[in-house]
C-alpha cells in the first residue's frame, strides 16, 4: 500500500517516533509517505534524523519528508495527525502560574479548568486554521486524528467548525485498564473484557470481566486497597471508585483537577495525592516533568539518535490508537478502541454535540460506534459539568467573546470551588494579557483588559502551590536514573 500520512507536531519527538514505528509494525505499511510538519527547524531536523535512521536499520521503502511549510505537508495526505502543544512550555507555565494567584491549584491543567480552558483558547485558531488546510490540499476525505489536549475542546472545534472527518485519540483507557488487569492478577492485559465510557478524561469502567467473569465494586476496591502501590498513588480515585462504584479511567492527578471537592482547600490536597511522581496529583507537575523532559532530551539527543538503529518489533507495538486504526481502514482487520466522537445518541444520558470517549470498532467502513450506553448518573453529571465549560470554552475560542471566556471558566468545577466571580474575571483578564500573542481572536479585547487590571483591587498571592517540586536539572536526572539501575 502506498499513501501518504501527515503528522503536525512532529517535534514532538518522543511522541512522533513511536507513531512512526508502530505504523511501520504494519506489514503493508512499509512502503507509504510520512510527511513531517513542525514550526520549530530544530525538532524537525531532530526528528528527521531519527527516522531517517529507523528506515535505513530496516531497509524498508518509507519515504520521510520534513516541512516548516504546513500545507506541502499535508498536500495529498489521506491521514493527518495532530500533537501540537501551541505556545510551547513558556505558555503553559502561565497556564498553571496565573491560577495559583487566585488559589487555583491545577496537577496538569490542559483538560478542563483554568489552564486547560486557555490552552483551549491557543489551540482551537491554529486547529481550525489545519482543518481549512486540510479541506484545501489534503486528499478528499483525509481523516484527521487528534492527539492533541484539550481533546475534547480541539475535537469537537474541528468537527462543528473545520468540518472535516475527525476523531480523537487517547490513552488513558488503556492505562486505566492495565492497573485493574494488575490488581485483579490477571496474567495479561488481555484477560480483562471492559466497557469504558464518558468524555475523554472522565471515562468510567462501566463493565468489567476477568477471563468472563463480572467484576463488581467491592471487589475492585478490595483489590486496590490491597495493592502496595497503586493503594498509595491512587487515593483519590479509590475513594471516587467507593462513592461513585465504578473507576475512572483518569490518573490521580488529572482526576483531582477535574472536580470540585479534593483541591479545594490547600490542607486538603496532600491527603489526595502522592509525590512519587508527577502524575499523582503534584502542583504543576506535568509542567515539571515537561520541562525536565525536554531538557533531557536536548542534552541526551546523540544518544536517542544511536539507539535509533535497531530492527522493529512488531511484537513492541504500542497501544496507541493511531496505527491501528489505520491498518483497520486500510486492510480491513477489525480493531476494537475507545475514541472521541461526537455523542450523536451514542450515550443516552449526555447530550448529542458532546464530544465523547467511547468504544467502537473499526474496518474498511470506518469507525463504528458502539450506541445505547447510559452512564450511572453521578458519572453523568460529572461529565455534564465538563461539558458545559467544553461547549462554553470552544464557542468563546471560535467567536473571540472575552465574557463567553469567563463564563466558561467560572463554570469549572475547580475553579468555581475556589474562586469568587470577581476573582475568575480578573484571572482571565490577566491570563488572555499574557498570551495575546497566541490568542489571535481576543486581539480587540486585549487593551480593555489591561485597563481594568490596572484599576482592579481583587488581592491576588505569591504562592508556589500545596505540593511543588522543583525542576531537577539535567545531572540530578542522569543521578536518579544511574540510581535506579543500581537498584534494579
């Protein structure tokens, strides 16, 4: 098979060589065109060299090309994929930076609350500027895959506004479903049959089997609390599974930012969290671990490019959705997932523009949804909040309404625990200040903003958050992993 695949992001390095690699585990894959597209030379040239590297190990007949130029990328593409983090680390630290101001303590902040809803801000523009692209020079039909945060907000932006064929992918289902695999003593991922479905980072295991057998809540808590980790780093969302009686697919720490009761109070949130790792609920954390990440890649990069030149093993596919959707399209071989689609009915209980995350199936037809699912109805009404600030976010993203914009995110869960109206009116004034350069569609409502902040008299602190790390450098890092070879 020869086609052509876009990927937008692709400095993304990390990210982008395992999409790459996964889609080469696929036999009739070997000969298509994978186009490269970043706004950054420097990745490109990075990546590039990678892949280069892994075709050449391999001696297939890939074709790797590499563009500054979006649209030569996407010229012909019958699939597109999108990593894209717009504004980089330096927005995204004002992303958590300016919440804490106001009390607001965000783990991650790229879903929903305060810094997932201006991420959404930056995002939606540059998506909706893709989708045009895409209409413009793509092949006809080209289908859109979107990895990109928040994907609820990027997805549904593409679907209502770019018009194009869209569909958003994640892996937090599969992650949620390894732990309970683990717990339950199933000897492999495989053993455990589930129903898992919601909107993309609240999706709920609403059916679970081990080798055919149901299992039930007490159970699954049981086991949770008797595991000599996941007892520790998961607190929050045992405690969730307790109330609720079903688990979230979502990690400790992106979980706590996504309701209103567990960081509402700064005493609070260490009886949530864990601090063995960023994902367990740490202040900033995923902005840490980014920081650190790139810093190590950077410094590290001759020694990534060396181990470039190995055999692929199909047997090390990944579960990412994205190679085997398209082998599902292309051969026809049925692949079984969880993706983000308009709701459309498929979940009774939510409503039909909602973007949501839910199983279906895949073949030479296309994706296929799997309809009639109704979500217990706390899990319901926890997704029905997120929805709202979802479908407040992306119309204000789409129209450059400032007051949409705050509406929005007084609305949030967290946010709204926290912070008073004329708390979440000045945030927002102060963030959209701050990343006017990435948000085109407020450029009008930019100076008003500064004028009221100058007049404003809401007090704001100087506060680090309930549970910060600093940013270890690049020789704490290569200490902490000799450490642990040691160890091991």
């Amino acid at each position: 098979m020869s086609f052509k695949i876009a990927i937008i992001g692709a400095g993304s390095v990390g990210f982008t060589k395992k999409l790459f690699t996964d889609l080469l585990c696929v036999p009739e894959f070997r000969d298509i065109e994978v186009a490269l597209t970043d706004i950054s030379q420097h990745n490109l040239d990075m990546i590039r060299a990678i892949l280069d590297k892994i075709v050449e190990a391999n001696g297939f007949p890939v074709t790797v090309t590499a563009h500054t130029d979006r649209r030569r990328a996407l010229e012909g593409a019958k699939y597109i994929i999108s990593c894209v983090r717009v504004g980089g680390l330096e927005a995204y630290a004002d992303d958590i930076r300016i919440p804490l101001k106001y009390g607001i303590d965000q783990c991650v902040g790229d879903t929903i609350c305060a810094g997932g809803i201006l991420y959404g801000q930056r995002n939606i523009p540059v998506i909706l500027d893709f989708c045009k692209d895409i209409r413009e020079v793509a092949a006809p039909g080209a289908k859109f895959l979107n990895y990109a945060n928040p994907m609820a907000m990027n997805t549904w932006a593409a679907i209502e506004y770019g018009k194009v064929d869209t569909v958003g992918l994640c892996h937090g289902v599969q992650h949620g479903a390894e732990q309970i695999a683990e717990i339950l003593g199933a000897k492999s991922p495989a053993e455990l049959d589930y129903i898992c479905s919601g909107i993309n980072h609240q999706t709920w295991f609403i059916d679970l089997r081990l080798n055919g057998r149901k299992i039930g809540k007490e159970e699954l808590v049981t086991a949770f609390e008797a595991h000599p980790v996941f007892s520790q780093q998961e607190k929050l969302r045992i405690d969730v599974l307790k109330r609720f009686g079903v688990y979230s697919t979502e990690s400790n720490g992106h979980l706590s930012e996504y309701l209103p009761w567990y960081r509402k109070r700064p005493e609070e949130i260490a009886r949530w969290i864990d601090m063995s790792d960023w994902i367990h609920g740490e202040t900033g954390g995923y902005l840490r671990h980014s920081t650190e990440t790139r810093n190590w890649f950077e410094t590290e990069f001759p020694q990534f490019l060396a181990s470039a030149d190995k055999p692929i093993d199909p047997a090390k596919r990944s579960n990412e959705h994205a190679s085997h959707i398209l082998e599902a399209l292309e051969t026809g071989r049925v692949y079984r997932g969880h993706f983000n689609v308009k709701n459309n009915g498929v979940i009774s209980n939510l409503p039909a523009d909602a973007i949501i995350e839910s199983p279906g199936f895949v073949d030479r037809f296309g994706i296929n949804m799997v309809s009639g699912i109704t979500l217990p109805e706390a899990c319901a009404a926890t997704c029905m909040a997120s929805i709202n600030v979802q479908r407040m976010s992306v119309h204000a993203a789409v129209t450059g309404d400032i007051d949409l914009l705050k509406l929005a995110v007084l609305h949030d869960p967290l946010v709204g625990a926290v912070a008073t109206p004329e708390e979440v009116w000045q945030m927002v004034d102060e963030m959209v200040v701050a990343q006017a350069r990435w948000l085109p569609q407020y450029a009008d409502a930019v100076p008003a903003a500064k004028e009221r902040l100058a007049k404003s008299s809401v007090k704001t602190r100087d506060w680090a958050g309930a549970a910060r790390r600093n940013v270890r450098s690049i020789e704490e890092l290569r200490a902490e992993k000799s450490a642990l070879k040691k160890a091991v």
